[in-house]
C-alpha cells in the first residue's frame, strides 16, 4: 500500500485497563489497512485483549533480567532499545507512565519519531509525575492526548505539538445495538475497582433508590485494591442482596446486553471508556460530571445525564428519575449511540491518528 507507516505500541501489559483496550483496537485496525504494527508489552497476561494476528507482538518479559531491581530496569530499557534499532520502526508511541518514561529514555539519540501519551487527568498527577510528563511532552516530536480539556493543561509550546484524537471503540459495540427492557431494573458499572472511580457514591446513591425500589440490582464488573473494602462495605449497608461485585470480564457487550442503566462515578477520568463503550451500545447512562471525558460526551438531559462529584442525593434522584421514566431512558440511549457512534469507529479514530502522524514525518 501507499504511504505505509512502520509503528510500534509500547505498554506494561495488553490486558486489564481502558489504555490496554485502546492500544489493542488501535494497533489491529492499523495492521488490518496494511500498515506494519507492532507492540512492545512488557509482561505476558493470560487474558490479553484481542487484535489481529497481523500485529507482531515482542513481550520484554522473554529476555534475561538481573535480581537487582535498578539493574533490571536498565536492562529493560536497553531491551526496548534494541528493539527499535533492530525493527526500524519509523514511530514510537508509548502508553501509561512506565512505559512513556523508559521508553523515552530508550529513544534518544535515535532516528524515530517518538510520540508521548496521556491518558488520564494531568491535574490529578503528583507534582513528581507532572515534571516528568511535561519533561517528556517538551521534548517529544508529538504529544497524544484524548480531549481538549487534556490538551489545555499545557504550556503553548506543548499545545502546539498536542493533537487530540479520543478513544476508538470495539467494534462489537457498533455493530451490535441494545435491545431495551419495558423497566429500569439492572444497572451495571465498570472500571478498576480503585479510589478514582469512587464506588463508595454508587454504594451511597443505591442506599437511597433501595429504600424505594427493592427490585434493582447493581452490578459492579472489574478488580482492584478496593476490592475487599467494597464488599465489607456494601454487607455492613445491608446491599449484599442488590450489589454485586463480578470481577473481571472480557465479554463487556455480554455483561452490559442484559442491563437496563450504566451508572459510572469517578472523580476524575481520561477518556472513559467504560462509558464510551456503553454509549455507544446505546445505554442510557449517568456519569459524574468529573474531569476530564464525560462533559465531552455526554449534554445532560439529551443523551445522558451528568450529575456534580460526589453527590449521593443527585446521583439516587437521577437513577431514580430513569426508573420512574423507562421510557426516557430508552431515548437517552438511543440519542447516546448516535451522538457518539460516528466519531469513535476504529476506522474514523485511525484516520485522525494517521493524518497526525504523517504530519510530523
């Protein structure tokens, strides 16, 4: 094919988060138009995200590695590489801190393109690893984020390298539409089971609608150092018959079919893909209004509803309002699908990130 790229991913593993997710539908639609796709993973996961067998994957995990921990990473660093100069990858993109930094690191001195990532909020970064991230962004040929709000944290010399292209979605999502219930019943949540995505409000919020409703039933899907401390909670709330903590699953379509609400309460994002994911599914859905994504997704009222950080009451009466409303909520996740649905295909999103890459060539 004309124009073809020779690119390669790098990440600490393929497999558990959004940025994982991203990296798996990106590089395989990529591959899939015939360009040469590659990913750096540094540890081998037995439940990895799917892509296509036309991306080579090369795990560090393979090689030899010292027991002394600086030494290791060093070694890992020089593993990463030697891997661009054996592949001669034209670019390089790195995603999630580890791999940005030791992967910037591995880059100097060489000729590729390397382009630094974002994917979180940068105003809830530590003083440490903002230094670090905009150290990198300043010096990087590109930086990658995901939404405007993102791209305005920086500094104009930044800005101007910055390109914002958001998250492609699983096709599985677009091509498939929900089937919708006569009632507000079933409400899912995903994400890490970590403080960010405060189930702690979901908890609270459900405390209030079972007072009214007994019939619902929350289903909480991923795993994380919450994990425990959730479960304790919702026993000692008396919700252990409504809530539910599944675990991990890599059948989101299958977890979110049989559901009639998708509630997500983080006080701060990326680029949610959870919630993206749900959208696009045509779910209705609530979100807190928490920087950085849902405000950029979600017009409260039309295909969603946005609720402040932090609030029980807004959040039950909203959850509340899409049970007493089945009707509304149907529309909300019809208008939700199409909001979204155009501007988040794999095939849209890849085209955006190939016109930025060709731009900087």
């Amino acid at each position: 094919m004309e124009d073809k790229i020779r690119i390669c991913f790098a990440t600490p593993q393929l497999s558990y988060g959004g940025a994982e997710r991203v990296v798996s539908v990106l590089a395989g639609k990529l591959a899939e138009l015939g360009h040469d796709v590659s990913i750096i993973i540094y540890d081998r996961k037995n439940d990895e995200y799917q892509t296509s067998d036309k991306v080579k994957r090369y795990y560090l995990c393979d090689e030899t590695y010292s027991r002394v921990s600086v030494i290791r990473r060093i070694q890992r660093i020089m593993y990463v590489r030697k891997y661009i100069k054996k592949h001669r990858f034209e670019f390089i993109v790195p995603f999630l801190e580890r791999a940005v930094i030791q992967t910037f690191i591995a880059t100097r001195g060489l000729n590729i393109k390397f382009i630094s990532t974002l994917r979180n909020n940068p105003y809830e970064l530590s003083r440490s690893e903002r230094i670090k991230t905009d150290f990198i962004a300043w010096f990087a040929d590109a930086h990658f984020v995901q939404n405007q709000s993102q791209k305005s944290y920086y500094c104009k010399k930044i800005q101007r390298k910055t390109f914002v292209v958001s998250n492609p979605v699983n096709e599985i999502f677009i091509e498939h539409s929900k089937n919708y219930s006569e009632h507000v019943k079933k409400i899912v949540s995903m994400g890490r089971l970590f403080p960010q995505k405060n189930y702690d409000l979901l908890i609270d919020a459900i405390k209030l609608v079972y007072e009214k409703y007994k019939d619902i039933s929350v289903y909480i899907w991923g795993i994380g150092t919450e994990h425990n401390r959730l479960s304790e909670r919702i026993k000692s709330e008396g919700l252990e018959k409504c809530m539910f903590l599944k675990g991990r699953t890599q059948d989101v379509e299958g977890a979110m079919a049989d559901a009639d609400l998708f509630v997500m309460t983080s006080d701060y994002e990326g680029m949610p893909n959870s919630l993206l994911e749900a959208m696009t599914y045509g779910m209705p859905c609530i979100s807190t209004d928490c920087p950085t994504g849902p405000s950029e997704l979600i017009k409260s009222g039309e295909n969603g509803i946005l609720v402040p950080l932090k609030d029980k009451k807004a959040l039950a009466e909203s959850i509340m309002w899409f049970i007493e409303n089945p009707e509304k909520a149907i529309l909300c996740g019809k208008n939700a699908r199409k909001s979204v649905v155009e501007k988040h295909t794999a095939d849209y999103i890849c085209k955006k990130f190939l016109d930025e890459c060709r731009g900087i060539r």
